[in-house]
C-alpha cells in the first residue's frame, strides 16, 4: 500500500502534485457548445440529467481552440460503463485493458470512458499496463491522459474548460508535453511515443525536450505491440492528413528502423525523398481535405511500390519477361511483410491486383486493351500509373494514351490501336483471336472510385 502511494507521488510531475485546476471560461477559449456534434452534446446532457458528470474530452477540446473542426468526439464521466449502458439504449461495452462504451447516435458513435484511477490493475515486468480498469477522480483521470494538450475537459452546461496541467498554456505555446516522466508513460503503453510523432507532425507542435529524451532508448518497447495494433496506429499516421510529414518525424526521433517492417524500406536514413511515395501521399492528404474515400489498399501498394519496383527491373535487366518478372517481385515483398508484418487480407489482395496490372498498360495493341478495360481493377490501376508518370517512371504519353482509349468510341480506338502498333508497343505473341462485337466497355465504366 506504501510503495503505491510513493510511486503515485513520484510519478506526478514536478509543480503539479496538488491543486486546483484552471477553470477558463467562454471568453478566454472561444468553443461554443453549438460548436460541437448534435451526438456529442446529447450524450453529455443526457449524463448530466441523470445526475453524472460529463465532459468533452481530448482531441476535440484541443482541435477546438486551434480552430480547427474535430473528426470525433469522447466524452469522459463519473458514471460506470454500466450505467452509460443503461442509459443509451444503442450503446454496448467494448474493451478488456479498459472498458469503454460506444454510444450510437445516427451516424456517429461516441466513445465514453469513466473517469480512470491513480493506481493501475496490472503490469508486465516492463511497466507495460496489462489491465486497467480502476475508477477514479477528474483530477486522476487527468493525469493518466498522455499530453498536456490532451487532458483538457469542456463542460457544455457553462461552456468552460477545466485544465490540470497547464495545456491551454502549451497549447499557445505550440508545445507538446507528456504528463508524469516520460520514461515511465512509455514503459506504460509504447505506442504514446507514435502518438507523439503523429501529433507533432499533424499540428506543427514541437515536442517538449523532457518528451522527446527517452523516445529513442524507448523504440525497442514497440516491437513488442501485437502486429494489429500496430497497423492500427500506421493507418493513423499514414491518414493524419500530414503522412509524410509523420515519416520523417518518425526518422527524426528515431523510430524509422525496425518498429514497422512495413516502413523499413520505405524510409531513407539518410533523408533522402522517395518522389513518388511523396506524390502519393500528398495525393492521400488532399484527399482527406476534401472529405473524399481512401483506399487503405492503394495507399498501402503505393508505399511498398518501390520495393516491388526495384525486385522487378533487376529480373527485366536479367532477362525475364515483364509479367513473370513482376510477379517474383511481388511475391518477394509479399513474404517479406508476411514474416513479420502480416497485411489483413482485405487490404493485400488490393494490392496485389494494383501491382500485377501495371505490366499489362504496355500491351496495347489486338484484343488485350478492350479486355484490360474489364478489369474490376483498372481504374485503381491506371490512377497508380499515373502517379508513376507523375514521379517520372513511365512516359506521359502511356498515360495519356489509356486515359483517351477508355472515352474513345470504337473507331477511335482502332485507330488508337493502330498508333500503338506503329510506335512499336508490344505485340501479343501469339495469334490474336478476333475481337467479339460488344467487348469493349462503355465510355467512362473504368472509372468506378475502387
């Protein structure tokens, strides 16, 4: 009981042990409650009703006052996942290290936590937390939240911000601080250190020299996240909406090598830039300000291209047909990431078909580009050839050439067939069979979104 009470002590931040927290009302912050989700301020209310507390809580109070319009919004209360259960009808309980409950409204789904504890169920002989569901204070649950910048509470009923640890002032300040010593939190859940990369990188933070120390003698802890959890939080930085900002992030403070597999060969130590990966990515992001669908697929066969790109010309250099050659390098990667990075099949299969159709964009003469066109996957196909052209590994001229072939009427593509064959494009090696009447798709049915 002793030794817990002195590591609780320990573990709180100098200046910060005790306290009351800052209580900023609307005038010095600005976040209206009509600024948040229908969803959000229901739940909030109805918890309030039933004699709870209940806050806004995290990312969404910090993207608030940065201005900027958040994604998703938590809610934290003193109420037990039971009864937030019990009082949304469309709500269940998810979680075992620690529960939370998903309350449905329409299309959004409010995460809801109940206010953690000081002390922490269970640990691994690393400091890992295993197993965390002991109930506590506001003030507790503030100081198990990771950044400064995080731990900060909105009450809609008066539309103030509750503040334990000095956020708002490094919110201005631009500054990302880690709550506790910084050693000890990673110990606790390794995946802060990605958190703090994606952070810094989203919001153009700097991380705090206390922060950043410990993240390089601390990346081997990572290796040990189950493989899901992960691609979990790749995704994130992948679709923050600054991936390759968060890349290089990941270099700076020393995560690059040996925490993603997938990542390993895709990330230049020396910091060189990988111009098509780049075009890629900022496409991603510009995708994501627009509010329009990614595909994790795409995304993820433009980041493991250069690898599939290398292992394919050094088999053509060596005297291997293009096709054959393209699949041994695929297959090559494949096994690689297998090994220690398994891609949920949903996401490789994708891949896999976006890689093997770019050998078929050179077959462009008799009955194979109408049959190209067939493909469920040639839009995606030609979208990611067109980013090659972009970053200067194929001509223009191929592209352009496709991009008119899927709008052109029959005579027109003939004609275009006719060009190709002239300019020398490759030639079927055996006889080709007659075309049939009706083969060819309809102008624009390539261009289904993948």
């Amino acid at each position: 009981m002793i030794r817990k009470l002195i590591r609780k002590v320990l573990e709180l931040p100098m200046g910060k042990r005790r306290g009351k927290p800052r209580v900023y009302p609307l005038p010095q912050h600005g976040i209206r409650r009509d600024q948040l989700s229908h969803a959000a301020l229901r739940v909030t209310s109805r918890l309030q009703e039933a004699g709870f507390s209940a806050f806004v809580v995290g990312g969404a109070v910090r993207d608030l006052m940065l201005g900027v319009s958040p994604k998703d919004f938590d809610v934290a209360t003193n109420a037990t996942p039971e009864q937030v259960h019990h009082l949304f009808r469309r709500s269940r309980i998810i979680g075992r290290r620690f529960r939370i409950v998903h309350v449905m409204m329409g299309p959004e789904t409010i995460e809801v936590t109940t206010f953690r504890g000081g002390s922490v169920d269970d640990t691994n002989e690393t400091g890992r937390i295993m197993a965390d569901n002991s109930f506590g204070s506001q003030e507790e649950d503030a100081h198990r939240r990771d950044f400064t910048v995080n731990a900060l509470f909105y009450d809609p009923s008066d539309e103030t911000v509750i503040d334990y640890h000095h956020g708002v002032k490094d919110l201005h300040a631009k500054k990302l601080v880690m709550i506790g010593q910084p050693a000890r939190r990673y110990q606790e859940d390794p995946v802060r250190m990605l958190r703090a990369v994606r952070l810094a990188a989203k919001l153009g933070f700097e991380i705090d020299e206390d922060t950043k120390k410990p993240i390089r003698a601390h990346a081997h802890l990572l290796k040990k996240e189950p493989p899901a959890r992960l691609f979990d939080e790749l995704l994130k930085l992948l679709m923050s909406g600054h991936a390759y900002a968060c890349l290089k992030k990941l270099r700076e403070e020393g995560l690059a090598r040996g925490v993603f597999p997938l990542l390993d060969a895709v990330i230049d130590d020396k910091g060189g830039e990988d111009a098509f990966l780049k075009l890629s990515l900022d496409n991603t992001d510009a995708r994501l300000r627009a509010d329009k669908p990614i595909s994790v697929g795409f995304l993820l066969a433009t980041l493991l291209w250069r690898q599939v790109d290398q292992g394919w010309q050094r088999r053509r250099e060596a005297g291997e047909k293009s096709l054959p050659a393209l699949l041994d390098a695929i297959s090559d990667v494949e096994n690689e990431q297998d090994n220690d990075f398994a891609i949920p099949r949903r996401f490789s299969v994708t891949m896999r078909e976006i890689w093997t159709l770019q050998a078929r964009f050179d077959s462009r003469t008799g009955a194979r580009p109408y049959r190209f066109l067939e493909q469920p996957r040639f839009r995606a196909a030609y979208d990611f050839l067109a980013l090659r052209s972009e970053a200067g590994e194929v001509p223009r001229a191929l592209v352009e050439w496709w991009e008119r072939f899927q709008r052109a009427d029959a005579d027109e593509c003939e004609r275009l067939i006719a060009e190709a064959k002239e300019g020398g494009a490759e030639e079927p090696a055996k006889k080709r069979r007659r075309r049939r009447s009706g083969r060819r798709k309809p102008e624009g049915a390539g261009e289904s979104a993948e």
